[in-house]
C-alpha cells in the first residue's frame, strides 16, 4: 500500500479514491439514511464509506439499487456466510480486485476458510487437497469468470448441490462483486492507511 505522501495525484487522501468521501448534508434527504448506514459502528460494510459505498453515494439511487441486492444476496438469499466469503474470494481473485481480496480475506478465516483452502485461491493454484465442496465452488467460479465457460459436469454438480434458485443467488453474488471491482478498478480505490495489501501482484 502506498502512504498517503505517495498517492497518485488524482487519488483524494480521505477518501483514498479519485472521488471524494460524500458528504451527508449533500444528499437529498430519502438518500441520508444510506450514508448513516456507513457510517454506524455497527454497519454491516467491512469499509464504512471508504469503499464501494462511498464511491456509489455520488450517485444515489445507483446505492440505493445496489444496496438492495447487496443486502438480499448477502445476508437473505440463505447462502451460508461460509460459503459466501468462499465466492467472493475465489471473484475477487479472478479479476484481480486487491481491494475486495484484502477486505474478505480476515472474513473468510473468521468464518472458517482454511489458510490452505484460501492460499489455492490466492496463488491460483489447482484445487488439490482442499475439501471437495470448496474444490466444486473454486472451480465453478473460475469457469464462470476465468475459462468464460461452464462445463455440463460442473453445471450439473453445482445444481445438484444447490438447486436453481440457490446457484441462480450464486452467481448473483459473483456478478455483484465483479461489479464491485470494476467500480473499485475505474476509481482507483486504495486500501485504508495501515492495511497492507494481501493479494500478490
């Protein structure tokens, strides 16, 4: 990560991003209560305003969409915390999204992702010796963003294991944090001061 004396020139210091942090009194009332949301120790963001969600208050209702699904696919489709933290990995690895690896990667361990399991993610590495479910979820999702194909057999376990509704939600979740990184990527969003990066270049 670099300081804050080494950002790049169009990179804000507050915000660590190339817009600045929203500020409450600037949005029309119906939108205040998103940036509340960000801002409450008790938050359900990893990153408070300093992230996606600060980035898509400049556009309000874009956050007010967003946080809609956000909150459906993450806390009430029914996918397991485990699971979750599991695709957002193996997604954020696939695009290369330092900034969504670095934020999940102490979730995934506190929702008891094995260092091993998640090491296969980060250093790309086939999923030998990882249990099968993981194993069946890594190569799904690598299919779905890597090989931009997914394979009768891989389609089939994964319906099997998860039925429609649920891998429909899956894939949901991926295209939400793909999204995510592409916003993270075109606003050039830095990790916090103090927090090393975790994904190799």
């Amino acid at each position: 990560m670099a300081d804050e004396e080494t950002l790049p020139d169009d990179i804000d210091p507050e915000s660590r991003s190339r817009v600045k942090l929203p500020k409450r009194e600037d949005l029309p009332e119906e939108f205040r209560g998103l940036h509340d949301h960000f801002t409450k120790p008790d938050t359900t963001s990893y990153v408070g305003l300093r992230g996606p969600g600060g980035i898509r208050l400049h556009s309000p209702r874009l956050s007010q969409a967003t946080q809609v699904v956000n909150d459906y696919i993450r806390y009430d489709a029914g996918i397991d915390p485990r699971l979750r933290e599991l695709v957002i990995l193996v997604t954020a690895r696939a695009v290369d999204s330092q900034f969504e690896w670095t934020a999940h990667e102490p979730e995934a361990q506190k929702q008891g992702i094995p260092q091993e399991t998640i090491d296969v993610i980060k250093y790309r590495k086939p999923p030998k010796g990882v249990p099968k479910d993981d194993a069946d979820v890594i190569r799904f999702v690598r299919e779905t963003l890597e090989d931009r194909h997914v394979t009768s057999e891989t389609y089939a376990m994964m319906r099997g294991r998860f039925g429609e509704r649920m891998l429909v939600d899956l894939v949901g979740l991926i295209g939400n944090y793909v999204a995510t990184a592409a916003l993270l990527c075109a606003f050039d969003m830095h990790t916090h001061p103090g927090v090393k990066p975790m994904l190799p270049k």
